[in-house]
C-alpha cells in the first residue's frame, strides 16, 4: 500500500543518528559515500551505524522489498530500526506508487507495503554532518542547501512548521538504540526490510535461518534470533546481549547440530509449533512475538 502525504505545514527533522542502510544497485554506479567518515562505501558491506550519500546517480535498485528507479539522483539513504528512507535533493526517486522529488523523503516501513512521501527539513539535516563531511562532500552538500533556501520561505511565510518528528530516530535517540539493541542485527533487519508480508513465510524464514546458523555454528546470528525477553526485554545494552550470545554458545555446544540438522525439512503445526526434521533427529520450535518480530523462544530436540 503506497501513502503519499501532503503536509504543507509538516517539515521532518532527519539529522544523522547512528543510522544503517541496505540495498544494491544494478545497471548504476555504486560510488556512496560514509557521511560520518567521509569514506567510499560499497552498498553491500555496510554496517549499522552507517548513512550513506551519492551524487547524479542513475539506475534501478531494490530498497526495503520494493523496486525504485534514481533518476539523476543526488541524496542519502539510510535506515533506522523501523525505517528504511532516502532524502532527495536532487532528481527523483520513482517507485511503481509514488515519486519523491527534491525536499521530499521516501519512507519504508517494515514488515508492510506502506510507503510514505513527505517533506524533511533540509537546513536542520545540513547542521547535522560532521564538520570534515561537510567539506568532502561539498556538491551533495550544495543540492541540500538549494533545498533549504527554498523551505526558508516556506517557513517564512507560515506555509511550513517544523514537526520535531525524526524519521531516523523515532521518539528520540535513546529509544532508537534501545530497539536497535532488539531488531538491529543485520539478520533482524534483512527480515524485516525483505518486502514480505505474509506472517507465515515470515516465521518461515526466521525458522530457516535459525537452523541454518546452529548447523553452521553461527553464534551472533543464534544469539540475534533468540527471544530477547529474558535478557532485557526492550533493550539488551545493559548487558543482556552479552548474556545472550553465551546462552546461544551454550547452545551450539550442546548438540552436534551439523549432523543432526542435515537435510532438515520444516513444517507448521496447527498450534503454530515449527517441526524441522532430517534422517537423523526430530526438532520442535517454538516462536515468541516481540513487537512486530518473532524470536526463538526454545527449541525441542528428539534423538
């Protein structure tokens, strides 16, 4: 479902915020740049607390499950827990529903099709780049700064407000980085941002990929996966995601799970119990909703 919002006295605050980005581009130049170090990024080794720029860019991409199109493009992308967006300061962003222009951002929900358009307070966003960026990315800089003189008027003569709303750190910063601590492993977000909607094939998938991390002996991808409620509940950095990863160690070591595991076939029960089978064991998998994501919340090996 595509929203576009038209709030002639709604400006968004986005300034930068420990804030990530996922999504590859085809048939178009891949030269984004880190704003917080000024670095050359590529587009599919990017790291949480990352925001990503790039100039007159053309080409097709896939961003948060949906197709969109940059047409000589100039902006940055990025994404927060619950958030996938791009500020446009030059050219379009065009998807099969909306299109965003220069003082507009593009905003993805997860685990939706909900898309919004609406406008971002340019100045604001200006003042939040370091200072050396700043320097270092003088033309992109300058495609904002068009953006700004134009939102000055508006604000002047009353046609604007700004909202105090920041689309890359919802309720505010220390919120984001405690529901970061909760869906912000790169698994977590590769689910969630992949454009499915059935709750079904979702659970599907968090089940096959927590099998596929015991078999392998991924810790950080068990640890990411499990139900985060005894830890912390609604924020884990107090501790709680250390204590998790060593539960999610104390759980590869306690079955040859590579063995057990190979050829696993999945299935859903009635009851919602996930039952994974192979020639050599028989597993049962619970699932636990936090928010708008299901965890692991136990897993019932037979021999």
């Amino acid at each position: 479902m595509a929203k576009k919002m038209r709030f002639s006295r709604a400006i968004l605050i986005v300034p930068i915020v420990l804030v990530t980005c996922g999504f590859s581009l085809s048939g178009a130049a891949q030269e984004f740049s880190n704003i917080q170090t000024g670095q050359a990024a590529a587009i599919d080794t990017l790291a949480t607390g990352q925001q990503l720029s790039v100039r007159a860019l053309n080409g097709e991409s896939r961003l948060a499950g949906h197709n969109i199109s940059f047409k000589n493009f100039s902006g940055v992308a990025g994404q927060s827990s619950d958030t996938a967006y791009v500020l446009v300061a030059k050219g379009l962003i065009i998807t099969p529903e909306v299109t965003a222009k220069p003082g507009q951002v593009i905003i993805f929900s997860p685990l939706q099709n909900q898309i919004i358009v609406q406008r971002y307070d340019a100045e604001k966003f200006i003042q939040s780049w370091p200072q050396a960026t700043q320097q270092e990315s003088a033309d992109i800089l300058a495609d904002f700064e068009t953006v700004a003189k134009k939102q000055k008027w508006g604000l002047f003569f009353g046609r604007y407000q700004s909202t105090g709303f920041n689309v890359a750190a919802p309720g505010s910063v220390s919120i984001e980085l405690a529901r970061r601590s909760i869906v912000g492993a790169d698994v977590i977000s590769k689910i969630r941002f992949s454009g499915e909607t059935d709750p079904q094939k979702i659970e599907q998938r968090i089940v096959k990929t927590f099998v596929k991390a015991l078999a392998e002996g991924d810790a950080k991808t068990v640890a990411a996966l499990l139900d985060p409620s005894p830890f912390g509940r609604s924020d884990l950095r107090g501790g709680g995601d250390g204590a998790r990863l060593l539960m999610a160690r104390q759980l590869l070591a306690s079955q040859d799970w590579a063995r057990r595991l190979r050829g696993a076939r999945f299935s859903r029960g009635n009851d919602g119990v996930w039952r994974v089978s192979s020639p050599t064991a028989r597993a049962q998998i619970i699932l636990k909703p936090v928010g708008d994501f299901a965890f692991i919340k136990s897993i019932n090996a037979e021999v």
